[in-house]
C-alpha cells in the first residue's frame, strides 16, 4: 500500500513553491500512485505532491467523471465568468469555505512520460486545477478568501485539535488504525 501521510497547515513544504519535474523516471510514476491512493483513501478530489513532502510540481484529480495527474501544470482562465462554491482542503481538515475561482479553464502540462497534455475543464475539474495549482506554488485556498471568512478559517485552524497540538502530518487511516 502506498497511502502516505498528509502535511498539515503549518508544514513549511505547504508555503514553498515546489520544483519543476525534469525526471520522467520510476520514481515519478511512483509519486503519481502515491498521490493517487493517498487521494482516494482521504475521500478528496485533488491532491499535490507537497501534501505529502514532496516538493515537485505534480498533482493528481478525481472527480468522480475525470481523473488524471498534471506534472509541470500551467492553466489560464477562458472568459471571465467565475464560479463561488464551497471548498476545503486535505492539509487544513475541517474548514470550508466559499472560494472565488474561474469558471473555465485551460490546463497544460505534461504526464508521467513527459508526453504534453492540455485540457479545457469547466466546474468542479476547473476548481480542482486552480487549487491544486496552487498548492504547487505555495498558495492555500484560505489565501483565496474575503477578509471576513479567512478571519473566520483561520480562528478555526487556531481552535482545531490537530493545530493546538502541533500536528504539521496526519497519519494515514491504516497508520492510525493500527496505532502508529
């Protein structure tokens, strides 16, 4: 099994902006499935590859009708329209927030071979792309909020377990199940 911990809000690795990927090797394809099961196990919809300490720049998505992973992602908004809806985060557990994001995008990058891959994605994928490209440059989705709400997110992290005890990597479910 390749579930790995998750970094939580405070984790360093989450406020860099990660690296480009210039190795299109085994250990890449590996980071993908890792990425992948991690996602899958967690119930999220995206996830990048500093969720889990490792600052390249890769991320993974399933949204229940596309799946896939971007390495090296780039994306630009079509049109102006924007979509507001709900949105939260596997590294910070708990809030969610109406987040502001594109409506429609175009998305760019390359898979695991190096082979170019590009996409227009609307909705849930197109949120998915921003935020996870996010990630990617060191931006959390509460940096994308109201003064108000961000005000609100960030007294609920403060109030949180995980954050009053420290917590910067979850555990895995089956890490957790066994006591670890």
């Amino acid at each position: 099994m390749t579930i790995q911990p998750v970094r939580l809000f405070g984790d360093p690795i989450l406020r860099a902006r990660a690296d480009e990927v210039t190795d299109f090797g085994p250990e890449l394809r590996q980071l993908i499935t890792d990425l992948t099961e991690t996602m899958h196990d967690d119930g999220g919809v995206g996830m990048a590859a500093p969720q889990i300490g490792v600052g390249l720049r890769v991320f993974v998505y399933d949204t229940g009708e596309v799946s896939g992973h971007l390495v090296n992602p780039t994306w630009t908004a079509l049109g102006e329209e924007e979509q507001v809806g709900p949105e939260g985060c596997l590294s910070i557990p708990g809030p969610r927030y109406d987040t502001r994001r594109a409506l429609r995008v175009h998305a760019r990058g390359v898979d695991a071979e190096g082979t170019p891959v590009q996409f227009d994605a609307e909705g849930l994928l197109a949120r998915c792309v921003q935020h996870e490209t996010d990630h990617l440059d060191g931006v959390l989705f509460i940096d994308r909020l109201d003064p108000a709400d961000r005000k609100a997110a960030m007294r609920q992290i403060r109030e949180s377990e995980w954050f009053t005890a420290g917590i910067t990597v979850r555990p895995t479910r089956v890490l957790a199940e066994r006591g670890q």
